[in-house]
C-alpha cells in the first residue's frame, strides 16, 4: 500500500520577502515534524515547477537547500495538474519500491515575486503560440469561453456559478491561513467587475504566495491514516482550440481510471476535494466527476450539498477561490485539507462523519490535463 503520511499548506496570500525555495521548505519542515521522519529517511523527492524561479534543475537545488540526498529526484511541470500528478508519480515510486518515503513539494511567491505583466505573459504560454495568443486572450478569457458554453449547453445561469464562490468563501472564513476572508453574497459576486463576460472578478481565483509538502510513504505512522487507494489520469488537448467538443472529457476519463482503480464510484465518496481556479472551473468538474447532475454544481451548493455539514464536503479550506491559488502548492493544499479532515484533526473545523474515501481531482491548462485520485481512510 501507499500511504498519504502527511501533508501541509502554508498561510497563502502576500507574505513578503518569500522565495519558492523558503516557502517549499516551510512545508517540507512541517510535514518531516508531523511524519516524525528525518530529512535522511526521504529517498524521493518530487518538486512541482516554479514560475518566479525557472530553474533547470529546481529539484536537485530544492534538495540541496533542504539538505536531502534522495536516490531519485524529479521536476514536472502540467500546469494546475501538477500537485495531484507529483502525488500519483509518488504512489508509483513508492508501490514499485523503487522509494519508501517520497517528499513532494511545491511554492511560489507569485504575488510578491511578480508583476502584473509577467504573469500575464507566463500564463499565457497555455494558448497557442500563433492561433491565440497573439489574438491577445488570457487565461481568464480562455475560461470565459468555456463557461459561456456551459451557461448555454447546461440552462446554469451565472448567479449558479457565483454560488460557489460564495461556499468557498465561508470555508475560507474559518480557516486559518486563509488569504480572501471576508463575507460574500451572491450579488456581490454579481456586482464584481467583469474580468471576461461572463466571469466576473470574484469567480476567479486570487494570486497568492504560499507553498505546500506532502510525504508519500510506504509506512503509516500511527493513528488514522490515509491510503492512495486509485489514482488515474487523462490529457486531452493542450490548446483550448484543438479541445474536444466535450471539454470535460479528461476530467470523465481520469476519475474513471481512479474509481475503476479503487474499487469504487460516486456514490461511495464523503469528502471533495475539486480543483477550482475559477467558479465554472469547480462546476464543470464537480459534474464531470458524477457528482452533480449537468448545470446543476451551482444550485447543489447553493442548497447546502457541499457545504462542511452537508452530504459531500468541498474544498473545506476554501479552495484556490478563497484560501488562494500560488501555482503548484495551490491545489496541493486541497490535499492537505483532505487528510487533516479524513482523519479527523480539523479541530472546530471538523466535518461531520468519518468519510471512507475521499476525492482529489487537479486541473492543468484549459481543462487539458487531469488527474484524480481517491484516497481511503483507514482506522
């Protein structure tokens, strides 16, 4: 078995006089404290990619920094994907035996460490290179095409979409660390600027510095723990415009392979834990993965579905929506979230429940890069 043995995000939002390098080990220190393992237990080490230091070799110099010797170390680079695909890479290492203890990490100072104009420019490397981005879209453009198309197929309005802005900002406001804690409604999502008709600037994610660890073992530690019990992934396009008619199709083929993998289906997970750069983003994806009927994420959040006491639990942190989006570390965070609640140390935090099994799903690109995994609580 492989287990997820810790985890843990930083404070995400603007924390001066950080670096990746200061941020990935401010996790990494956390995580070799809650695993009770030294630096000279990590025979691993994953390290997700950095947009303020674009280092060739980020792992071995993250490795050096930190003061580990792994036998294997690897970069990778898929975008928003990347937290979740670094985590399945450490269950193979680990089920293979190639490693026993794998420390995955990622962080960067994007809010601090980079202007306006260069993020822009950085992110817009996910269009094409001659079809789209001389036409100067951005990625919010690029989603704002996909939520008009959902708004239309679906019969969802945008007051749907906005209702998860709003459920992520409550999480968000009971949670420690968080970056956007203030109290939303729905018209204030409404009344937000537009950024790219339809998406407004509270139904994307704000920029944030932050980073994240996780320890992938091939031991448990003592009390409840957490398995990889399936993981799967799917990458179906990288170019919004080479994209299937069906956008969500990696998204419905890597939980597929994840659940097939773990034995089970929809109806047998208790905890959520859904990739959410923008609010059609969370949509899209929470309806790929079989959780909610097409055009209905929206309204099942409105009714309290996904709320921390109701039948499905989501992003109980407050997601990159509100507790902050920092690049790599950003959805890694949901992961750590997912553990610290399936294993009941969220403290007043705690949701209802013991669930079994828990959902994780990363999105790279537009919608182009997937990779679920399910995670099982073991007593």
């Amino acid at each position: 078995m492989t287990w997820l043995r810790a985890a843990h995000a930083t404070p995400f939002g603007r924390l001066e006089g950080s670096d990746p390098l200061s941020l990935m080990s401010e996790a990494a220190t956390r995580v070799l404290a809650e695993s009770g393992l030294e630096r000279h237990d990590i025979d691993g080490l994953i390290c997700g990619y950095a947009t303020t230091l674009p280092h060739l070799m980020l792992a071995t110099l993250f490795a050096e920094t930190f003061g580990l010797s792994p036998r294997y170390a690897h970069g990778m680079q898929m975008g928003g994907a990347t937290g979740a695909g670094m985590i399945h890479l450490a269950r193979i290492l680990v089920a293979s035996g190639t490693c026993r203890n794998v420390l995955v990490v990622g962080g960067e100072n994007r809010l601090t460490g980079q202007s306006r104009d260069t993020s822009v420019q950085t992110l817009a490397q996910v269009g094409h290179a001659r079809g789209e981005v001389p036409a100067g879209a951005t990625i919010p453009a690029y989603y704002a095409l996909a939520a008009a198309r959902y708004l239309h197929d679906t019969g969802a309005t945008q007051e749907d979409l906005a209702a998860l802005a709003v459920l992520m900002r409550a999480n968000a406001a009971r949670t420690p660390g968080a970056q956007l804690t203030a109290p939303l409604s729905v018209a204030d999502v409404m009344a937000s600027r537009p950024i790219s008709e339809p998406l407004k600037l509270l139904d994307c994610c704000p920029i944030s510095d932050g980073g994240a660890a996780v320890l992938v073992s091939a031991e448990r530690g003592e009390g409840p723990a957490v398995r990889i019990a399936g993981a799967g992934q799917a990458h179906t396009h990288q170019h919004i415009s080479e994209a299937p008619d069906d956008l969500a199709l990696g998204a419905r083929q890597s939980v597929a392979r994840a659940y097939g993998e773990a034995g089970i289906g929809p109806d047998d997970v208790g905890y959520l834990a859904i990739y959410d750069s923008f609010t059609v983003t969370l949509a899209m994806l929470l309806e790929a993965v079989g959780l909610s009927a097409p055009g209905r994420a929206g309204r099942d959040g409105a009714a309290g579905r996904f709320d921390a006491g109701g039948a499905l639990p989501l992003n109980t942190h407050g997601g990159l929506l509100s507790y902050g989006h920092c690049g790599v570390a950003g959805a890694m965070a949901h992961v750590a979230e997912a553990l610290t609640q399936m294993t009941g140390r969220a403290g007043a935090r705690q949701i209802a429940g013991q669930p079994a099994h828990g959902l994780v799903h990363g999105d790279g690109g537009v919608l182009s890069s997937h990779v679920s995994l399910v995670l099982e609580r073991v007593s």
